[in-house]
C-alpha cells in the first residue's frame, strides 16, 4: 500500500501480513482522489474516514494537506495501526477513533465537506450509510458522502445519489448535500 500524492507521494506502508482489511487500491485511490481535487480545496475541507481499515484514505488527505480529519475503526488491531501510522508520518490533523461506525454517524454532532465510508463489501446492512448520514444532516452544503462497495450493491435509487464510478472491482457511490434543510 503506498501513498499515491502530495507530501509524502510514493510513501509505502506496510500493514503486517494477517492485517484483516482491503485497502483501496491504487488505481481507485487516483481515480477517486481526481474526481475530489476538481470538486474540492483539499486543505480547506473537513473529512470523515469511516471503516477506515489500514487508514489508507485518511492518509491520502493529509498527505494533500487537509487540515481536519477524523478516522473511525471499530477494529482494535486496525486502529492501533492506524495510530502507529500516523504517529511515525506526524499526520497530526488525523484524529483516529475506535468506535462502531453506525455509533459514531448517530452520535455525531459536526458536519463534513466529505465523508468517505470503505466498509466490509459483505455488509449487512450497508444501506444504512446513506440514510443515516443524511437523516442526522452530517453533510455540509454541497458536500460529498462517498461509499466503496462491490458491483453487487446498487444506490441509484436512493436520495442525494449523484453518480458511481468504477475501477476494476472497486465501485464508489456518490452522495450530494443539496442543501441544509
């Protein structure tokens, strides 16, 4: 797993070999991260790293210099690999939480200009993303929620869905605040 741009581009890092979680790939990390530059001042936008895994998207941001990011995993060996990483890169504006997704999007009281949800593909009840970020108004003004997931999950029909993208076997989802009402 490497770091694909900015300050620390072409950094590898190394998750130990029984890690239990898929990083997006590299080829989906550039493609994704070209839709959010031409959207997006990176270093102005607050981020929310939900199933963060090894903390690959998180990492991505703040090596663009994004300023406030917050990383959720309910996984203890992950987050504790994700605290190691970001100690050793000194990505201070990476704050990494150990909590249950679902917890956190009902709990959370702060809006962000993205947020990007990577959960297990296998998940259950991986529709309730959608519907819980916009219900508890998570999302600024014409802010992003962006949800990878498998070929096998269609959200077309949901509200706020915006448009997919897909890069071999990844698939991100894309969610739009309209408006704050």
């Amino acid at each position: 797993m490497r770091i694909i741009s900015g300050n620390y581009k072409k950094k590898h890092i190394y998750p130990p070999k029984n890690f239990k979680a898929r990083p997006t790939t590299d080829i989906a990390k550039e493609g994704l991260f070209n839709i959010i530059v031409n959207n997006f001042d990176i270093e102005n936008i607050s981020v929310l790293d939900i199933f963060s895994g090894t903390g690959s998207i998180s990492y991505e941001f703040a090596s663009r210099n994004c300023k406030n990011i917050i990383s959720v995993e309910i996984n203890y060996f992950n987050y504790s690999f994700i605290c190691k990483t970001v100690k050793e890169l000194d990505f201070s504006q990476i704050k990494t939480y150990k909590t249950d997704a679902f917890k956190y999007l009902k709990k959370c009281n702060t809006s962000f200009d993205i947020i990007f949800a990577d959960p297990p593909y296998n998940l259950k009840n991986i529709e309730d993303i959608p519907l819980l970020v916009f219900e508890n108004k998570l999302l600024k003004k014409n802010a992003w929620l962006i949800i990878e997931h498998s070929e096998n999950i269609n959200f077309n029909n949901f509200d706020n869905f915006l448009k997919t993208r897909k890069y071999g076997k990844v698939n991100f989802s894309f969610f739009e605040q309209v408006d704050n009402s």
